[in-house]
C-alpha cells in the first residue's frame, strides 16, 4: 500500500483521534494482525501516524503504513525503518511486537528450535530497538515498548525457548533505560497474560481450560486490553516511566513480576 498524509488524515478523521493528535510516528512490528493490530489501531485513534510491519507487509488496519519487515534480517529491519522514516517522518515510538512460539519439551527442543525462537522474539527486538534509538537519540526522545509475556518470570513447561527469549527482553529494556534514558528516551515491557489471538488458539482446550482455572480474573483478555496500556506507555503521561515490566495478565503472574 502506497501511504500519503492524506490517507494518514483520512484514517485518523474516520477513528476519530483522541488529544494526542500528531502525537509522531509509531513503528509496531508484527502490526498486521493480533495483538500488533490492536495496538495499531488504537496508536491510529490516538493521534499517531504508525507503521504496521509484517513479514509480506501487504496488510495493515485501517489508517496505518503497511510495512515489510523480517525481524531477524538487519537488512530488511534498516530498509523498512528508512521507508517509514521517508514517508511518516522521524520515528518516535517503537512497539516491539513481532514473536514466535515453537513448544516442545526441553529433551525434544533442538538448537534450531531454541535458536529460532530467540532470533524472532529477541533477537528482533535488538535490531529495532538499534534502528529506532538512532532518530530517538536525535530528538532526544522516544519510547520503546517490548512485549514480553506473563512466563518471562512465572516460567512455563515445553517453553524454555520462548521464556528465555521473553524474559531477556526485561534485561533488554533496563539496560536501554541506563543506557538511554539521559537522552529522553524511555524502555518499558508489556508482559501480557493469556489473550485471544491465533497465537493461543493454537493451544490445545484443555490446556487453555487449566490456564483459566489460574487467572484470578477467570478469563482470558482481548488484544485491546493490551493496546491500552500500551498507548499509555507511547503517551504523554509516560514520560518518567522506564524500565517498569507492566503485567496485563488478569493477575496470573502476581507475585512473579520483575
Ligand atoms: P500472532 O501470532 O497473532 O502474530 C504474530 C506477529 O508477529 C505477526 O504479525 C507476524 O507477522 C509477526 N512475526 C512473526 N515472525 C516474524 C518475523 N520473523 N519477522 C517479522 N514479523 C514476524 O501473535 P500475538 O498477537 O498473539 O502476539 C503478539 C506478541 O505478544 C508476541 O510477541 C507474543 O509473544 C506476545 N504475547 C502474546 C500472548 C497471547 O496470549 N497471545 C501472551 C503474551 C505475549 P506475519 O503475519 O508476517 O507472520
């Protein structure tokens, strides 16, 4: 899709956007569909001009840049960051969103299967958090968001890949906090519970019937729960929050967090 500030207006007049209209421009990987589309769509509402990536980048919600981006090659991450940056403008806030599960028991998990998953959700995390410091070092502000997940620190059986990949993510946005955080810029992580998208679909129901047997809130969320507070992070009354891990998770987590 061809985007113009025309279609930007258009897409924000039609979501009606809040009061922080041209708030700057947002990137959301992995913005095309579940959890990255709802938070595209409410950064859209909230005055943002967003990019939405995804590996093919044809389909973005509604008034956003649909992007192509595959998080685990540093070409492909530069190349969408300069499309975005000459067609939005300087990028001011990143979502770092894209991620992968591959379970399997630890004595059946192959080095592939560990290495893969770190590369997707962590390793992807690195390069946009990389790319999108340099304009954010520049205006001396910017937000970045990692979404992590409940079982970075509560810990889960057949995902000793995926929790590693979510828990560094934690370390990740402390150490950019220190490392950053004298340039105005801020990195916090979303650890969202169980929400529905295809991601948990994919589980088997009688699992899915044990984890909300767990979650004191006695039901599993929708992706706009987690959109909420992440456009709270991107937004105005963020500005002296960083390195916080913000559970959204129904309070499955209690007493795990960072
Ligand atoms: P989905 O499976 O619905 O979407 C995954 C997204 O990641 C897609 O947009 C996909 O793009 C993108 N993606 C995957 N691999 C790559 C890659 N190599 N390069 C670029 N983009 C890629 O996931 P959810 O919406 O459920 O999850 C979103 C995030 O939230 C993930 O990081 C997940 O770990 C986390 N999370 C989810 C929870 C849940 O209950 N659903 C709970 C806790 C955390 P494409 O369409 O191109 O494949």
């Amino acid at each position: 899709m061809n985007f113009t500030d025309q279609q930007v207006v258009a897409g924000q007049s039609a979501e009606q956007p809040g009061p922080a209209a041209a708030a700057g421009v947002a990137v959301v990987t992995g913005g095309n569909r579940g959890i990255g589309a709802a938070i595209v769509r409410r950064l859209v509402h909230d005055g943002f001009r967003v990019a939405a990536t995804s590996r093919l980048g044809t389909e973005a919600p509604a008034g956003a840049l649909a992007v192509p981006m595959e998080v685990t090659d540093g070409q492909s991450v530069s190349a969408a960051f300069e499309r975005i940056h000459q067609e939005l403008g300087q990028v001011s806030v990143l979502v770092a969103n894209a991620g992968i599960t591959k379970d399997t028991l630890l004595m059946r998990m192959s080095e592939e299967d560990f290495a893969g998953v770190l590369d997707v959700n962590l390793g992807g995390a690195f390069r946009c958090a990389k790319a999108a410091a340099k304009p954010m070092m520049r205006a001396r502000s910017g937000r970045i968001i990692l979404i992590s997940s409940v079982v970075a620190l509560y810990g889960s059986a057949g995902q000793v890949n995926y929790t590693s990949s979510k828990a560094a993510m934690i370390g990740m946005a402390r150490s950019l906090t220190r490392e950053l955080g004298g340039r105005g810029i801020t990195a916090n992580v979303v650890a969202p519970g169980f929400i529905n998208t295809s991601m948990t679909a994919q589980i088997d129901p009688a699992a899915q019937e044990k984890y909300l047997g767990a979650i004191p809130s006695g039901r599993f969320a929708e992706p706009e729960e987690v959109a909420g507070v992440v456009a709270f992070l991107a937004g105005p009354d963020a500005s002296y929050i960083s390195g916080a891990v913000i559970p959204v998770d129904g309070g499955l987590g209690m007493g795990h967090e960072g």
